[in-house]
C-alpha cells in the first residue's frame, strides 16, 4: 500500500491533476467548491500497475496558499512520493520553494515534479525550456534533485498516461513500509456517520490494525475499540502499514478527538513535552535563538514549543545542530519520526528534523559533552550503539521495555540485543537487562564497600546484606539478582545474613585466643550457671565476643545469659527430651532439673518460645 502527495504553490492545477488521475474531486468543503481553492486536505485514490502487480494507491491533495501550510503539513507526513506541481505559465513560486523545503526536511523517499496547464504555454516551447531549467536549479541539492520533470494538461489530458507509468515506476520500486507490530494513525480528519458514531482518518504507520482491537487515542489516553475498517470505501478485516485508513471508532465522542491526536494499541505510545531532535535550519531563514518559541509539526500534530538549542549559542542560516524541544502540551511521537519548526508570527518554516529520544527524562546542560556525544550516538550510531545507550539511560530494564524504546524496527532491536548479549556488553540479571558497564560499577562499589568493611571490622563476618543493598542505593527486585551474579562471579560471598570478600576470614591473635581458650574454659566448668554476657564481653573484648557469636561458638539466648555451642545444643536436647516424655515443663521444673536460677530458667524458656520450638500454655511450655 502506498500514499502520494501533492505539493506546490496555490493555484498551480493540484486538485486539477488529482482529478485527471483519480476521478475524483478532492475538494470536499463548499467553500472550496465556490472559491475554487483548496483550504484543507483532500483525499482521493487509484489503482496502479497491471495484472501481475497491481496496488491501490491513496492521493492526498494540500492546500497552497501561504494562509493554510500548516494545514498542508498534516498532510505529507506518512507520504511515499511527492508531486510538486508547478504551473508551466507561472514557474516557480514561493510556496513552490517553501513546499520543496518542507519536503526536503521530511526526506520524503522519492517524488517527481509535475509541470501542470502546459496547454497555456503550447505555443511557446522557449519559456517552457526556460521554466524547465528553473525548476532544475530550484531542485538542486534537494531530496529531489533526481526527480523528473513530467508535463502534463489536466484539462486535455496531455501526459497524464506518462504520469501514472512514472508513479508506478517509482512507487513499485520502494521497499513496503515496516510491520514492527506498534501500530498507530496519525489522525488528519474526523467526522461522525449516522448510525456509525465516531470516524477517523489517516496514514497507518508502524502496524495492523485489525476489526475489533482494543484502541487508545494519545495524547489523552481515551480507550475505545475499532468497529469497523475501510481504506478507499472498501471494508477491510485488518489494515495494512503504510494505506489510507477510515477507522469507525466507538467509546470514544467525536467531540474529545483533534488533529494530530494518534490512535494507536493499549500502552504502544507513551506522550512527552519533552523531546532531543537532530535539526537543518533553512538557508534563507533567520538563526535559531536559544529558548525561541516555534510552532511544531510532527505526524498530524501542531503544537507550540521552545526550543533549546545544545551545543551552541544559537543554530546559524543553513546550518545543522542539536535541540532540545519543550512542549507546552504533551504530543505522541516515535523516535526517528520527521518534524518541522515554523515562526509563529510570522508565519515561516524555520527548519525541520528527526527526533532522536522522544522521552530523555530531563533537561540537558546545554554545553555538556556527554550530552553531545550521546545525541550524536542516536543520530548516527549503529543499532547496536543506540540500543545499547538507551539501555543505559534506562537500566535495569525489562527485555521488552528496552526494545520498545530503543526507536528500532522490532527485528532490527532483538538481532542487536542478541550481538550485545553475545559480545558481553549487556548482561541479563534475572528478569532485568543491564550493561556490562553498570555492572562492573555496582561490582566494584559492592567490593570496596567490603574491603572497608573488613578494615574497619576486622573481627565480624561480614557486611549485613541489607545494609549493603541501601548504600548501593538498588531496589530488592534489582539487588537480588545483582548479588546473585556477583557472586557466581566470585567477587563477594554469603554467609548468612552477611556479605563479605571470598578471602575474608576472621583471625584472632595469639593473646585473643588465649583470652578464647580461657572463657570457653570458664563457661564449661560453670555448665548452665554461664557468665553473664557483660561477664565474658569483659574477658575477651567486645569485638571477640561479637565474632565468637557470628562463628556460633557462643551462642546468647538472652540479653543477659550465653552458653558456648556445645552447652547450647546439650541443654536444648535435654529439654526437648523432658517435653518429649512428660508433655509439659515448667519454669520451677526446669530450675530444678538443671539446679540453676529462676533467671536461667526463665531465659531458657523464652528462648526455646522465640525459636518455635516450645509453645506457651498459661505458665507451662508444650512441645511444637
């Protein structure tokens, strides 16, 4: 499927030609009829080829008074070839070079000029040759510089047959437009059918719309559904990419609808205020002020905006730069997707571009050369180099999220996720893609956390887990996976709650164990009627006991009583035990068995209730 566009000065035959090509009036509106001018875009269509290759193609006719451009430039956005008509009696004329600048700035991919009313002109084959050369110089270092120059008569029809060989010639020659699976239309017209509801029109790029998809209108988020498709008033099941589209919405009034507003899947296209774009001014307009304020075009959609010019004070005649746009309200727009600048008052065409991340997150430093590289890399890099930078703005991030923000066709992205995947470039952690680059920067935070850690506490296991995962500033759903490769990796090791150096051990003195050697002596000797912790904290040091007790060679049961592990496991299986026999024990029982303290006793008891070993029935402890 395939989409042609007139462009050209007011009144140079381009509603004429589209006519003497479909047989169609584009001109719909009466005011158009009755001024015999066109003020807003028309549609029309034909068929092209032959038996063994035929497609419809759809026509859409632009206005060409200065008055109503913008109104043109809703229309050549989604267009696969232009015609630049230009009257044989007039030449060309200023919005004759102000359409060829607009296309020029939206790279449409291929066109042909059409030099209309040659029948005015028959008579004089000097000024026609004349007019000829003209448009050769005006074309000149354009996206058409190639193109040729057809004359045709719409009112006798003289080369109108060559027209459409040379339209079928180009147009069956251009690759079919991409099936990346997002689709969207840009809306460019909107009207309501008596016993249909809600209508819209326009290019679908990017996908298939099929009878009955769920839908949602962006900007806004309105959802609806599709209930019904036609494309040149023939029903369709699911439209193609790249074809003329009507679209019988409902759940959604006519009335909350404008131009420029994209119907597209649930959740396919996230609206910004904020875009970076590679951008040409235009030879013969003036310099691009920083923060000046300009009228955006991208797709069917007009909105004002501020312009920040990065990298330089200002962007001079002719010149290219880099922008940062500001939107004063939100638009849908897709990365690599052509736009135009126009002055508001004065109305002028200032320039045009290609936007580069539709959602950078925040306001850039104007003269940051990180800045300037990272737009030169969406600008030009390879695919792997764009996916790879928007994962690096956007990491950790979901396999899917990564390749729907990455501005690549679906393809393109997952052959260039599995290079960098390959290449070790990105890795995956679990569910979650991140660069070899962050990880190596988390790696190495994580290890000098430990190392310090280590010099600081010689004597203790390690870092507790969680309070690493804070000062690594992650989320549990990224840390868990991180520490996971990490330590496949080697780099750090698990023990318990604690993270620590795979090296790391703790090693006592010769006079700190001595100091060991003589508690542990003491607390055997003394069975269940142990030191109290203050007591052996005194003996060996606070720093030795806290790392006997994450050795579990002591073992506290209470802020007060401590036993080495060996007694500890003793006095638990004596417990279990008695309960096992008898079925309860309480406090008194328990003084009396081991001929201790109501404190030990006591202690003991509510530590086995803590480790859900003994359950609590009013004074007495049954077995769980």
């Amino acid at each position: 499927m395939y989409v042609i566009g007139t462009a050209g000065h007011v009144d140079h035959g381009k509603s004429a030609l589209v006519e003497a090509l479909t047989g169609i009036d584009p001109d719909r509106l009466a005011e158009e009829k009755a001024r015999e001018m066109t003020i807003d875009l028309g549609f029309a269509w034909l068929t092209l080829g032959d038996e063994t290759h035929r497609e419809e193609v759809g026509v859409i006719d632009v206005p060409g008074h200065r008055d109503f451009i913008e109104n043109m430039l809703a229309g050549v956005g989604g267009i696969d070839l232009a015609l630049l008509v230009i009257a044989a009696d007039e030449g060309v004329m200023p919005q004759t070079r102000e359409h060829l600048a607009i296309l020029d700035l939206l790279e449409v991919r291929d066109g042909a000029v059409v030099l209309t009313k040659v029948d005015l002109v028959a008579d004089d084959p000097d000024w026609l040759e004349m007019v000829t050369l003209d448009v050769h110089d005006v074309l000149a270092g354009t996206a058409l510089a190639d193109a040729p120059i057809l004359p045709v008569s719409a009112k006798t029809g003289q080369g109108i047959a060559e027209l459409k060989t040379a339209v079928t010639q180009h147009l069956f020659t251009l690759p079919p437009r991409a099936d990346n699976g997002r689709a969207r239309l840009p809306i460019d017209r909107i009207f309501t059918l008596s016993g249909f509801g809600t209508v819209v029109t326009g290019t679908l790029l990017d996908g298939r719309f099929r009878v009955g998809d769920a839908v949602e209108i962006q900007p806004g988020g309105l959802k609806g559904r599709i209930r019904g498709l036609q494309t040149h008033k023939t029903k369709l099941d699911t439209a193609q990419p790249g074809s003329r589209v009507a679209i019988n919405l409902t759940g959604i009034d006519r009335e909350a609808l404008k131009r420029g507003d994209v119907v597209t899947l649930p959740g396919e296209l996230r609206p910004t205020i904020l875009l970076d774009a590679a951008y040409r001014h235009l030879p013969d307009a003036a310099p691009l002020k920083q923060n000046m304020e300009v009228k955006l075009f991208v797709g069917a959609s007009e909105v004002l905006a501020r312009a920040r010019v990065l990298g330089a004070e200002q962007i001079e005649p002719g010149q290219t730069g880099w922008l940062q746009l500001a939107c004063i309200e939100p638009v849908a727009i897709r990365r690599g997707d052509r736009f135009i600048l126009r002055r508001p008052s004065p109305g002028a065409t200032l320039g045009g571009g290609r936007i580069l991340d539709p959602h950078p997150g925040r306001r850039h430093r104007r003269f940051r050369p990180d800045t300037m590289t990272r737009l030169q890399t969406l600008a030009q890099g390879t695919p792997e180099e764009r996916l790879l930078q928007t994962l690096q703005r956007l990491e950790p991030v979901a396999e899917n999220q990564l390749l729907a923000a990455a501005g690549l066709d679906e393809g393109t992205a997952v052959s260039a996720l599995h290079t960098l995947l390959e290449s070790g470039q990105i890795m995956r952690l679990d569910t979650l893609l991140l660069s070899r680059a962050t990880y190596q920067r988390l790696a190495d935070a994580l290890t000098g956390l430990l190392a310090d850690y280590h010099r600081q506490y010689p004597l203790r296991m390690g870092l507790p887990r969680e309070e690493a995962r804070s000062r690594l500033k992650l989320k549990t759903a990224v840390f868990n996976p991180f520490l996971n490769q990490a330590t496949q990796d080697g780099l750090v090791a698990e023990e318990g709650a604690f993270l620590r150096q795979p090296d790391h051990a703790i090693r006592f003195t010769a006079v700190q164990q001595a100091a060991i050697n003589r508690l542990l002596a003491q607390m055997e000797q003394a069975g269940i009627n142990t030191p109290s912790v203050k007591e052996c904290q005194t003996a060996v040091s606070e720093d030795v006991y806290a790392a006997l007790v994450e050795l579990g060679q002591l073992r506290p049961i209470s802020y007060d009583v401590v036993y080495t592990a060996g007694q500890y496991e003793a006095i638990i299986g004596q417990v279990r035990e008695w309960l096992a026999g008898d079925g309860r024990v309480n406090a008194a029982q328990v003084r009396d068995q081991f001929q201790t303290s109501r404190k030990y006793a006591i202690a003991l008891l509510e530590h086995l209730d803590e480790q859900k070993i003994t359950r609590r029935v009013g004074d007495e402890r049954v077995l769980l």
